[in-house]
C-alpha cells in the first residue's frame, strides 16, 4: 500500500472527501518526521514503534577498489513492529 491508496482508503472508511483524508494522512506523516528529527520515540500500541538510531562513524572499505573510505556518524530512523502486527502477519503467511 502506497500513501495514495491509503488515502483513499481513509476516505471511503469514513465518508470524508478525499482532499480532507489526504491532509490528515499528510499531518500524521509530518508530525511523525518532525517527533524523529527531534529524537523523540513514536509509539502505535499494537502495531510498533518508531525511533532513531544513532551509528558511529568507522572506517570501511570499497569493494570494488579495496580502498578504505571513512564513512560519517549518522541518524537513522528504525522501525520495531509490534507483537499484535508481528502475530497478525505470522498468522496469515502460515494459513496460506
């Protein structure tokens, strides 16, 4: 599912017009990135959880040359799903 149908989706499960689900979908998103750019945790209960991770810089290499490069710290959004989700998806791959 992409934001567009899930837009849609917003819209047809509760009557609203389409223009007002695409801005309640567009708030939720943004408010979600900003709560990350902040550092702060995002939890959906049931279905996970949204924060960011921090990674130290180290020294890699190139493979194709072999030559060692010095890749930056960086922040990263990471994603743990919940147990409902994690029960929900696991229950469905093994009845099919």
């Amino acid at each position: 599912m992409n934001k567009s149908q899930l837009i849609t989706l917003l819209s047809e499960k509760t009557g609203i017009p389409r223009k007002r689900a695409e801005v309640a979908v567009n708030t939720i998103f943004d408010s979600m990135a900003e709560a990350l750019v902040k550092g702060d945790r995002i939890e959906i209960r049931g279905f996970g959880s949204f924060a960011t991770k921090v990674y130290k810089p180290y020294t890699g290499r190139n493979p194709r040359t072999g030559e060692a490069i010095s890749v930056p710290a960086k922040r990263l959004p990471f994603f743990k799903v919940g147990k409902e989700t994690k029960e929900k998806v696991d229950h469905k791959a093994l009845s099919q």
